[in-house]
C-alpha cells in the first residue's frame, strides 16, 4: 500500500505543478495534500533532486527520495522495484535503495530514476544525523554502488551526485511547519 501511495505521489511530484515556492538557494519547498517535500538540486545535475518527505498523516517522521537522470540504456526501465547499492558520503558501507519510479524523458532519449530510502525516520533523529555527517565535509553524495548483482555503469552515465545541505535545518522546519501548522520542538528552537 505504501508504494502505491508512493508512486502516486511521484506521478503527481514529477509531472504536475503544484503550489510551491523556490528561494534565492534554490531549495523548494512543494504543498502535495497529503505530502510536503523540500528538495535540493544536485551539484553534479542540477536535475537530480535530494527531496525530503513529510506525510501530513505523521510529519515527525521523515522520507528521503533522490532521482538520477540517465542517457546511458534502454534496460533502465527493469530497474523499476528493484533494490540498489548505494554508497553514502563515500563509505565503505554500502546502504540500500529502493528504486520506484523509471520514466522516459527528453523524447525517450534518457530516463528518470527516481530511488528512496526503504523506510520513513524520526524527523529530530534524522535531522541531527544527517548534519552531523554533513558538517564533517560540508557535503552529502550518494554514489551508485557496484554489487554482485548489480552493476550501475549498465544503466547510469553519471554514478553520483551531491547535494549542499546548509539549509536543511531551517527548510525542512518550514517543511515541517506547512505540513503541521506548528513547528517541531527540536527544530524550533
């Protein structure tokens, strides 16, 4: 049910407009009804978007869904409900991504790859998390790993990308703040 509704989301975050607001840094914050999300452009494609989800039914938990464009094959589409590996930040620990949205894109010359994480977190964990880890290279970069299985030069052109994430704390309580109409308490202050 959850990849349902997932997937739906992703139809509508990818191909509709909806309301939403763009700042000078180029984070978005976007109104879906049931979802907010605050995403990012990456640094390698600009296209390539981190994107933040928060469920209105729970807004203290959080979702995390990355895409990566690719001209490289026409075998991307069986990507689509499979699991990937990818390597956060350059560890040697490989961590894994679900990938639930493969759609043609520029006149079917490239694919859109949208991936996320295979579980919501708790909103203040993450987000003290994923600054710490951040602060140490002021960056986070997803690359897609090479596994027994899987081999990411078959589908992908560009294996990684990386997202500035300076901003994270006050957009995602902006998120948070749309999706509640109150702030979270470790976010506020």
């Amino acid at each position: 049910m959850f990849f349902k509704i997932l997937r739906n989301f992703l139809f509508i975050a990818v191909i509709l407009p909806s309301f939403s607001y763009a700042i000078e840094d180029e984070w978005n914050i976007h109104d879906f009804g049931t979802y907010v999300v605050a995403s990012v452009p990456g640094e390698v494609v600009h296209g390539d978007k981190m994107r933040f989800v928060l469920e209105k039914r729970n807004c203290n938990k959080i979702g995390i869904m990355f895409s990566f464009l690719t001209y490289k094959s026409s075998d991307t589409p069986e990507l689509q409900g499979r699991k990937v590996p990818i390597r956060i930040n350059g560890s040697d620990t490989l961590n894994i991504a679900d990938v639930v949205l493969v759609r043609p894109a520029f006149s079917n010359m490239a694919f859109f790859v949208m991936f996320t994480a295979p579980q919501y977190y708790p909103l203040d964990e993450f987000t003290d998390g994923i600054m710490r880890d951040y602060r140490k290279d002021n960056e986070f970069s997803i690359t897609l790993a090479k596994s027994d299985d899987f081999d990411p030069e078959k589908y992908f052109d560009i294996l990684d990308n990386n997202w500035k994430l300076d901003k994270f704390p006050e957009k995602i309580t902006e998120a948070h703040l749309m999706c509640t109409g109150k702030p979270s308490k470790m976010l506020s202050g």
